[in-house]
C-alpha cells in the first residue's frame, strides 16, 4: 500500500517522462463524453497517462528508471492494449465516458499491481481536485454575498484600489 505522503513527495520531484508516441495503437470508432463535450478517443491519451502513473510507481519502489529501457514501454503497450480490450463491454452498455475510461484503467492496472492502480488513482484524484478548485471558487463581498470567482472583476477591483 502506498502512503499519501509519499505519493505527493514523488509529485515535487523532477521526473523523467516516458515517450509512448513510438506506440501504435488502432484506431477505435469511439467518442469519449467529458465535462459536457464530445471529443475523438485517442488510445495514446490512455498510454501517456499508464505511462505517468508507471513513472510514479517506479519512483515510489526506489526503481532504477532509465527512460529508453525498452521494457518500460513493453508494460505500458501491454497495459493499454489490456485497457482497450476491455472498452468494447463498456461501450456496449452506453457508451464511454471519461470516467468509465478511468474506471477501467484503474481496473487493469490493479489487477497488473495493486500499488500501481494506486499511483494512477492519487494522481486521477491530484488532477480531478486542481481542475474542482479552479472551476469552484467563490468570492465572499463585503455585503458578505458568495458569488462565483471572475478574474476580470478582481482584477478590476485591484486595478481600481491602486489607481486611487
């Protein structure tokens, strides 16, 4: 089990990145439903995100991680391929989601090893919470109203405080 603590250690590290773009993956008939809007399904999308979390993994193990190991890119091809054999069963029951998409990819890479779902489901959590607390801030007035945070008017209000 991996603790928190060391997890967001990891994320202060300057990490090395895996390039997965040598990957060739096929191209799935798909659409992907996210935050209200439709996009394409890029399975290289799902590889650069195992390969994020395998990073993660490596680190947390204290793993010698060289970059241009062609193993490291074996797990990850393996794992997406593992990934997008399953989203056909979830595609048949109502299409795909971005969560359903992370869903499975938890999925698969629990059951590859616990500790490296876990990596993927902190950093799936670290990037869910950053993107809630940009779009979820709110202002308190003076009047002691909430109302939602608009950086044209706080940047108003700050130019008008020093203008003065």
């Amino acid at each position: 089990m991996i603790s928190t603590k060391n997890f967001l250690e990891i994320q202060k590290l300057e990490k090395p990145k895996l390039d997965v773009s040598s990957l060739q993956f096929a191209t799935l008939p798909y659409t992907v439903e996210s935050k209200g809007h439709t996009r394409e399904f890029v399975p290289t999308k799902i590889a650069s995100a195992i390969a994020g979390a395998y990073v993660d993994f490596l680190l947390l193990q204290n793993a010698a991680l060289e970059v241009t190991d062609p193993a490291h890119l074996t797990v990850i091809n393996d794992l997406t391929l593992k990934v997008l054999t399953e989203l056909p069963r979830s595609a048949d029951q109502g299409g795909l989601s971005a969560d359903t998409i992370h869903d499975i990819v938890i999925t698969v890479l629990t059951q590859f090893n616990p500790d490296l779902g876990e990596c993927y489901a902190f950093f799936r959590a670290i990037k869910l919470n950053k993107e809630q607390t940009i779009t979820n801030l709110r202002v308190i007035r003076r009047n002691n109203q909430v109302v939602m945070y608009d950086e044209s008017k706080i940047q108003a209000a700050i130019s008008s405080a020093f203008s003065h």
